[in-house]
C-alpha cells in the first residue's frame, strides 16, 4: 500500500465517532450547496444532549437542517450568511441568525479570524492514484474555512462528482475520514410560465453574442437561457451554475471561446441542480471551480468582455434602490454575489448588469415596483449600482438618469393595475414635478 493509502484507512471513522471531536461553544463550518455532508450533519445533531452553544456557519444547503430545529436550542445556534428554505423559519423565530455580506468577503471572515471555525465538515470525491480528492460540487469559501480551522473531517462520498479547478484536497489535509455513498441533493425548476417567459425574452434581447453570462437559477435565469438559442459564442463565469446552462453547452451556443477570463473554461464558484447537471460536471476539464473570493471579485468580473450579469429581486422602489434578502423586516435569503456581479458587469467593456423581476407577486394582488420599499426591507443593490431592470412589461435603462426619469421609466415596466397608484406616491414625493403626468407623455 501507498503511504497515503495507509494513512486513509489510519484516519477512517464512522460519522459517530468523527464527531466526538467536537466541543461545546465550538465553531463549525459545513460545507455548502449540494455538498452538505450528509452523515456528519445526521451524527452532529445526534449529540445535541451533550452539546451546548455550538456555533453552525454556513451558507446555503440543501436538505434537511435538522440542527435548526426547535429541540436543538441552547444546543446548536445557526449563523447563515444566506438564508435557504431549511432554516428559513429559525432565523424569523430568532432561533438562528443571518450574517448580510458580499460572497466575494466572504472567506475573509474565516482568514482574519473575524469568524472561528473550529471544525470543518466538507463532502469530497473518492481520492485519486495519488491521495488527493476534490470538494466537489461547492468550492465557495470552503478553502478557507478549512485551512482555518482546528480540525478537518470529510464524508468520501462515493457519489460526488470528481470536479477541477481549485478544488484538489489531499488525505494529509484532513484528521478523520467518513466513507458514505450518499446522493447529492437535487435543485429542479420548475417549467416557466408565461411571465416568466415574457421577462426570459426582454432579458434574452439584452444578451449579445460572445457576451459572458452570470445567472442563479429560478424561473427567469431559465427561462433567459431557453431563449439563447440564435446566440453565438457565449461564455460563462459565474457564482452558480444550473441544468439549464448544459443544453447551451451541448448545443454549441455556449462554448466559452471569446472568454477574457479562463478562455475555453466555465468559471463557477458551486453548481446545484439535477443528476444530469452532477453527471455533466463530473470529471469535466472545461468547468473549473475557483473560490468566491476570486469568482466574485468585481474586478476579475470586469476583465471580461461584455460581461452580462442577471440577477433578481423580490422589491424595488421608484428610485432604483432594490431589495433582494428580505420580506419588510422578515429575512428571506441574502446579500449573495449580487452586487459583486453588477459591479463587475457594469465596469465590463460592453458589459450589463441587469435586474430581472415579475412585476407582481401573491397571484398579481402586489406590485413589486413600489414607491418606497415595504418598513425594515434591507437595501442590497443601491440606486447607483442599478443599470437595467427588466419585468414582462419591458426594459428600463436607469443607469445615469434623474430621479424623474428613472421614476418614469420603472412606472412604465410596472404593471399596469398599479401605475395610477405609483403615479400617486411619486407625485407625493414630488418626484415628478408640479402637474406631472405620465398619461399626458
């Protein structure tokens, strides 16, 4: 046997006993997306009687999160620096708390010391000839919570995708390991709607050929890229990639040929998504995953040419100002790369950033274009950083307008049961001027 081969089976464990090395009042990172360790997370949560003020980090997983749960107070305390559907209602019931800050500051936190992690929970590949295994699916800020922290413990999943880019981890790297053959949570969207459609074709009309595109996934993002057909040499660099980025691929639309940065490569920092998504990653040399703190880093992002980032948000007011991580005061998600991407696309050569919404929500009884955001709802994208916002009703282009104009502009591409009503707050607000009225226009 090779001496890492020796070292593997010295260093292997079952989940239970893995997880006796962590402490009361102790710092844990789990790792991310759809690279959540399954078993770990399952044996953690089973020594909740024994622990007490153990502090979870993490970002997005998918899954259960059964260390949120409300018989796991005073045991586990979540702090979420995005907020997903699985502790959601922990952090609106104060049981869990929400970290707002940019994915390209994140691993920061963990290097400075500014967050400590104690134990880092990861979700590899089966090693290779030499020992070294990847970290799959999600790369995020995980190099840096594990190069920070006391000590490292791996589930060898026998189903994780072999992935390329910064992601290599050798055996040395970690204290205990746990062979499981767990499948990857699943991410599917569902078919878009006629709305979504109607957004998907503004958007798409926006997208140039050769231009490089960062999406998440949802409705819009898939209904943006079902509509790139007749495009020509996309490329893609990314915080999150989908199943739907892979039939532009496999069509040819997308092949990364007039990329700026990693010609020929799609750039992503974590992919979820379906079992073709996961299959069509694996062992893929033409997807590198690279941290967020490079990913996102706007000035990376603006090195590439016509860099076209599409993002959305769940509010945005008549002057621009967008929320994207909350309900009023109720959280919601999160800051994200947002504002990393609109940033970097807006300082592209040729590049946009654009903002793509319904311009409804609870079955049309609400406009999301408002005149003021709703009590408490928290700014992400500043009215500066907006350029275009998109709905079914069209474009509106707010990049170096007036208040007046931008005013007008995302009246215009609100929907139409709630411009006399927009109209009215603007003109309370004397944004519009003395007499002003858009149906005289």
């Amino acid at each position: 046997m090779s001496n890492w081969s020796v070292d593997y089976q010295n260093k292997l464990r079952s989940a239970e006993q893995a997880v006796q090395c962590i402490r009361s009042g102790d710092g844990i990172f789990i790792h991310s997306n759809a690279a959540v360790p399954q078993s770990l997370i399952k044996a953690m949560t089973a020594r909740k009687t024994e622990l007490s003020g153990v502090k979870i980090y993490k970002i997005i997983t998918l899954g259960p999160a059964p260390y949120a749960e409300a018989d796991c107070e005073g045991s586990f305390y979540v702090h979420s620096m995005f907020i997903g559907p699985n502790i959601r209602k922990a952090v609106n019931e104060g049981r869990a708390d929400y970290t707002p800050i940019f994915f390209s500051e994140l691993p920061e936190l963990f290097s400075s010391g500014a967050v400590k992690i104690d134990v880092c929970l990861l979700s590899c590949s089966k090693p290779d000839k030499e020992g070294y295994m990847t970290l799959g699916v999600s790369l995020d800020s995980t190099w840096s919570a594990l190069k920070n922290s006391r000590q490292v413990i791996a589930e060898v999943n026998e189903q994780m995708p072999r992935t390329h880019g910064n992601t290599r981890i050798h055996i040395d790297q970690i204290d205990f390991l746990v062979e499981t053959n767990n499948a990857l949570p699943q991410l599917h969207n569902e078919a878009p709607d006629q709305v979504t459609m109607a957004i998907g074709r503004n958007v798409a009309s926006l997208v140039e050929d050769e231009a490089t595109l960062q999406m998440g996934i949802g409705g819009i993002p898939n209904a943006v890229l079902q509509l790139l057909g007749d495009k020509k040499n996309l490329g893609v660099h990314t915080e999150m990639f989908s199943d739907a980025v892979v039939n532009l691929v496999e069509s040819g639309v997308i092949n990364n040929s007039r990329k700026t940065v990693l010609p020929g490569k799609i750039a992503v920092s974590f992919a979820m998504g379906s079992e073709r998504l996961y299959k069509f990653i694996n062992d893929n040399k033409d997807v590198e995953f690279h941290g967020s703190e490079w990913i996102n880093d706007p000035r990376i992002i603006s090195q590439n040419h016509k860099m076209t980032a599409i993002n959305a948000a769940l509010q945005i007011d008549l002057t621009g100002q967008l929320c994207a991580d909350s309900l009023g005061t109720e959280m919601y998600s999160g800051c994200g790369g947002q504002v990393d991407f609109v940033r970097g696309a807006s300082r592209s050569p040729g590049g946009k950033a654009i903002i793509a919404l319904e311009s409804t929500a609870k079955g049309g009884t609400i406009s999301r274009v408002v005149p003021t955001l709703s009590p408490g709802a928290g700014v992400v994208t500043s009215r500066a950083d907006i350029h275009y916002v998109v709905t079914e009703y069209g474009i509106a282009n707010l990049h170096g307008k007036n208040m007046k104009d931008r005013v007008r502009a995302l009246i215009e591409i609100a929907h139409p049961a709630f411009r006399e009503e927009l109209e009215r707050g603007a003109q309370q607000h004397k944004w519009l001027g003395k007499n002003f009225s858009l149906s005289k226009q």
